[in-house]
C-alpha cells in the first residue's frame, strides 16, 4: 500500500479502541472480532492520526525531540502506517 507522507487519516468506523494501563491500546474491529493489542509508541501514533497530524509532522517531531535522523524515523513509522491500512484500522481521508 503506498504511503504518502503528506496524506490525513481516519479511524474506520468498525473500529473500537480502548486504553490499556501502561499506555497502550487494545482495538478492536467490530466487523471480524479481531482485536490487537499496540504498545504505547503506536498508539501514540495512532492517537496523533486520528487527530489529524500528518505521517510527516509526527515524524520531524520525533527526530527533532529524539535526535534520530528524518529518513530512520519515516522508514520505521511508515511501515506502521501501512499495517495499520492493512488492517483496515485506518483508511485515507479524501
């Protein structure tokens, strides 16, 4: 699935999400009964998605505030976002 950087996301609307003590989600999909469980660094992404942040701006901010380099981070985060799209937790905004 291609990624853009530029690109806003939504949650899909068959998708439920609940917090989990040490910060980070479990989701489920209402349409499957799949459920997946995101450590805190995803659901933080997720979380800044749904807001509206862009892959790009999340991704400048985490280089700048961890000092890892823009492509490392990009690449890295990325590959979430198209898991995410995969399955069907996200979708683009048109």
């Amino acid at each position: 699935m291609k990624v853009r950087v530029s690109m806003k996301y939504k949650l899909s609307s068959n998708i439920n999400i609940s917090k989990t003590e040490d910060g980070g989600s479990i989701v489920l999909n209402s349409n499957d009964a799949q459920y997946y469980h995101f450590d805190k660094l995803t659901t933080d992404f997720l979380a800044s998605l749904i807001k509206g942040v862009t892959l790009e701006d999340f991704c400048k901010d985490i280089s700048i505030n961890y000092s890892v380099e823009l492509y490392q981070v990009l690449k890295d985060y990325t590959e979430i976002l198209e898991e995410l799209q995969q399955l069907k937790i996200l979708e683009e905004i048109k």
